[in-house]
C-alpha cells in the first residue's frame, strides 16, 4: 500500500507535525495541570476548533497542542484505552528504563530538571504556540490563557528565540552552527526531494504505511466507547476504533547550552605549542565535532574549509565519498544522528540506508535565551561575554519512540562503540560518562597517516526538562474532549 498526497488527511494532522512554522518569528509552550477534569474536556472540545491543521500555512498565528500519559488519565481516558499507548510514552521519559536508554543521570538526571522531573508538577498538556511577532505571540497567548476552563498553567512559559544570521537569514543554534538543514521528507506530502531523505508518512504520523510497510503501532479504543462515532475505524483491526491515526509522538527535551565552556574547550584543545590561541583551528575542530562548518557546508563536501555556497547542501551520503571518515569523522554529531547509507559498510549502502530510514525524527524545536552576540558569526561570538542561561527546546516527531528518539539518542549519540569507534560519544550532546565508570571523553578524528584524538570532552549540553508528548489528530482531540467522567 503506498500512502500518496492524497492519502494524507491533512485537515486532521496538526500543522507543527508537518511544517515548523518558519514565517512565524515568535513561539513559545504552555505546560498545563488539569484541574477540573469536566471543565478542561469542556475548554478542549473549544480549542479544537483554534488548532491550526497541516492542510493550513499559517501567516499571523498558530496553535497545536499536546498531552502527556498523565494528562490522558486525567481527562477520564479509560485503562484499556490507555493500555493501547506504547510503553515509552506511558512509563514516560524519567522512568528507570528511560533514564538509562537516555543517557539522564549525574548533571542530567530529572532531579535537576527545571521542569518535567519528579521534583516538579508533572505537566499534562502543553499548548504551543506560534506568531508572527513577539508582540502578536504576547496578545495570542495571552487570550488563550483568558480562556482557561479546568486547567491552569504551571511552571514557567516556555519563551523561544530565532537566531538568524543576518547575512544570510538562514537559522542557527546558540554555538554559532546553521541548524535545520537536514530534515526527512515526508512522502505523500508534495515536496519532492532525494529518495534517500524520502521517509514513509508512517515513520513520522499514526495511521500511514511505515517503513516496513506496516502500520505502526497505536492506540485504540472499543467501538462501544465512541458512542458519537468521532474516530475512524482502525484498518487492521475489527471492533476497534483508531485513536492513534493522525496523531504522532512530541519529544521535548530542554537542552541547556553552555558556549563559553564549549568555545574554552576549544581553545585549549587547539592551543600552539607556546600556548597561543588559534582561532581558525577552533573552528576547524568545532566543524569537525558537527560535521558541518558554520555555513552550513557538509564536511563531506568542503572537508578543509567553510564554502557559504554549499550551507544548504544535504544530497549526500557517507559510503562512496568518505567511507573511513577522514572528510566528516566517523563520530561527528550529524553523522551519529543519521548515518544515512554508511551505517553498516557490510550490507552495502542501499540495504544501510532502507534500515537507516526506520530511525528518523522530524525536529522542531527552537532555540530559548539571548544570543552571545546578535551578529550570529563565529568570531563575534568566540570573543563575547557569554554569561547567561541558553539553549535549544529540542522537539522531534517519531511514530515510535523506542525506535527512533530513543534508539538515536542510545545507539548512536551515547553508544561508546559506535562505527568501530569504541570510547567516543558525540561530541556535541554525547553522555559523558556512558558506562558509570570514569571515562576518556574522546573525540576521534579519522586522518592520514595517523587518526588525531582530543580527550576530555567536558560536558557543555545540559538537560533541563523535558517529556514524552502524544499530539492527537484533530477527531481524536474532539473525541477526548467528548469524554464522559469515569464512574
Ligand atoms: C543543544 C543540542 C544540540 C545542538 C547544538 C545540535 C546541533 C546540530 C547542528 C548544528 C546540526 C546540523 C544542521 C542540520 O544538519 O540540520 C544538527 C543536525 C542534527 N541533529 Fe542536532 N543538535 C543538538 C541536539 C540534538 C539531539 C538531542 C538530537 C537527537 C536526539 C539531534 C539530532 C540531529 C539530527 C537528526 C540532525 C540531522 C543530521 C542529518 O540528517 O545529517 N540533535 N544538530
């Protein structure tokens, strides 16, 4: 079964699902607490009719929203329908299990977090939002929070920043790299773009064929429990109705970044042999660590110098051009987070990249804090005062957590022996102590006549928060609006 564009029922796919949103300057997330179970299925059954869906581009403003297993079992979902979610979303993402999968102990553990641990309410809901400007995003959120019925918020507002380069408009993150350059297509949504980033709408939206051709798990609810008949039936199964389809998974992760720590680090692992700084040598090693220069550019294809020409650059794989990664280090952070075609040199680059394709996220998240300097370059920002609390609200999509977040962020970014590597992480986001023990911390740069290796790594990428989100189709937020108060 192919899902084709009109296979896609956009009308009730949330827009952030598809789109991120980019015209859109200003964004931030709510998190919300339930109150009064009645009251807040009554404010939903209302917002659903707000909720931007991805057959809409927004120009002014938009609004998605999203719940967490906790934020189910109190609007009164009932526990054979919650049974149906997979075990990572509801066990959540600081559970023992996730922990350990997620790399979220010593400066990482949820004890720390800001928020999403066990040492602050849990959130239940989180509205996002979006606008053109600050100033519309102020006047939209603040309406919608005038509409609260039965839910209230908690914590802080979750505020977000772009940081634009000014020369080029292209968006970057806080250390000074462009980012939002390598997302997978989606198929069946129109754009057209190499097979090898042209991922299955399933991998990423309930409901759809994934890459093994099959749909991927979901949950469902007895047909008796849909006394209105809000949800579509469920293909694959008979007496079912299909909660799932349309929806997807939300991983946010707050990720605090401290620049001064990654630019000193640099600095002191780039040093001359009388202690002098060498600037372009820091970059030169940053790069490396990213596997993109600052443009942008893949250093697969500018593996010496920065070429502003190729920032947008993404049609290319590992296994022909540079198979023993003496261009883009085997454990650069873009070649841990997708492979693409080099993942198994043994089973050959079309068979690697059919796998690699089973373990793509679509991101969406947003830089928060101000920037080091406004300017975005590199050499401003290396010699800015660079106090202060930044970082970047990661948000991906998956249809499957275990198998694309989490087996990401296991298998690739904190697993030690990773393309016969053996005591590397990643570089950027890396756990710095993956086995509990004390650990070397090593960046390995693949060369001739001999590999190059920087060792103690610190740690410069902080986990402040974070949880597992389910963003339901647009029938399924009504239909849990729709719900009755369990006896
Ligand atoms: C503060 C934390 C992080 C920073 C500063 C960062 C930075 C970057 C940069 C600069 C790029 C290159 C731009 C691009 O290819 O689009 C990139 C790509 C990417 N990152 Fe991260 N990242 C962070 C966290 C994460 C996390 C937590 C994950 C997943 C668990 C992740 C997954 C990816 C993926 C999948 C790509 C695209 C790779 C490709 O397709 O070639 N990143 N990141």
């Amino acid at each position: 079964m192919e899902s084709t564009m009109s296979d896609l029922e956009l009308k009730d796919i949330q827009g952030l699902v598809v789109r991120g949103y980019g015209s859109l300057e200003a964004a931030c997330y709510i998190p919300l607490q339930i109150q009064d179970g009645e009251a807040a299925r009554h404010w939903l059954v209302t917002l659903a009719d707000q909720i931007t869906n991805a057959d809409t581009r927004p120009t002014h403003t938009a609004l998605n929203v999203a719940f967490t297993h906790a934020g189910l079992v109190d609007l009164g979902l009932d526990a054979e329908t919650l049974a149906s979610f997979p075990n990572e979303f509801t066990e959540g993402m600081t559970s023992e299990r996730s922990r350990r999968v997620l790399g979220d102990h010593g400066e990482n553990a949820p004890e720390k977090w800001v928020w999403g641990g066990p040492n602050t309410p849990p959130v239940q809901i989180l509205l996002i939002c979006f606008a053109v400007d600050e100033p519309t995003l102020e006047t939209f959120s603040g309406s919608l929070s005038r509409g609260f019925s039965g839910v209230a918020q908690i914590g802080e507002t979750l505020t977000t920043i772009l940081l634009r380069d000014p020369q080029t408009g292209y968006s970057k993150e806080h250390f000074g790299f462009r980012d939002a350059i390598s997302e997978p297509l989606i198929e069946g949504l129109g754009k057209s773009g190499p097979p090898a980033t042209t991922v299955k709408a399933g991998e990423f939206i309930l409901g759809y064929p994934n890459e093994y051709d099959l749909l991927t798990e979901r949950p469902t609810v007895r047909v008796e429990r849909d006394s209105q008949g809000l949800l579509p039936d469920d293909p694959s199964e008979s007496g079912v109705r299909d909660l799932g389809r349309n929806g997807s998974y939300l991983v946010f992760r707050q990720l605090h970044q401290d620049v001064g720590r990654f630019w000193q680090f640099l600095d002191d692992a780039t040093k001359d042999a009388v202690g002098n700084s060498d600037p372009e040598a820091q970059v030169r090693l940053a790069a490396k660590m990213v596997g993109r220069w600052p443009s942008g550019a893949p250093l697969v294809r500018a593996a010496d110098q920065d070429n502003p020409e190729l920032g947008q650059e993404n049609d290319f794989g590992y296994h022909d051009t540079d198979p023993l990664g003496r261009r883009c280090p085997l454990g650069a952070h873009i070649r841990r987070t997708n492979p693409r075609d080099s993942l198994d040199p043994n089973l050959g680059p079309q068979k690697t990249l059919a796998i690699n394709k089973r373990h793509r996220i679509l991101r969406r998240g947003r830089p928060y804090g101000d920037p080091v300097s406004a300017s975005m370059q590199i050499e401003d920002i290396m010699s800015a005062d660079k106090s202060g609390d930044r970082g970047l609200h990661f948000i991906c999509f998956n249809a499957n957590i275990g198998r694309q977040f989490e087996f990401v962020q296991q298998t690739w970014i904190n697993n030690p022996k990773f393309a016969g590597l053996y005591e590397d992480t990643d570089p950027l986001i890396g756990d710095r102590d993956p086995r509990g023990i004390m650990h070397a911390n090593v960046f390995t740069e693949q060369a001739m006549p001999a590999r190059r290796r920087v060792t103690d790594l610190p740690q410069y990428v902080f986990v402040r928060g974070g949880a597992y989100f389910f963003m339901p189709g647009i029938r399924a937020l009504r239909y849990l609006g729709s719900l009755k108060a369990l006896p």
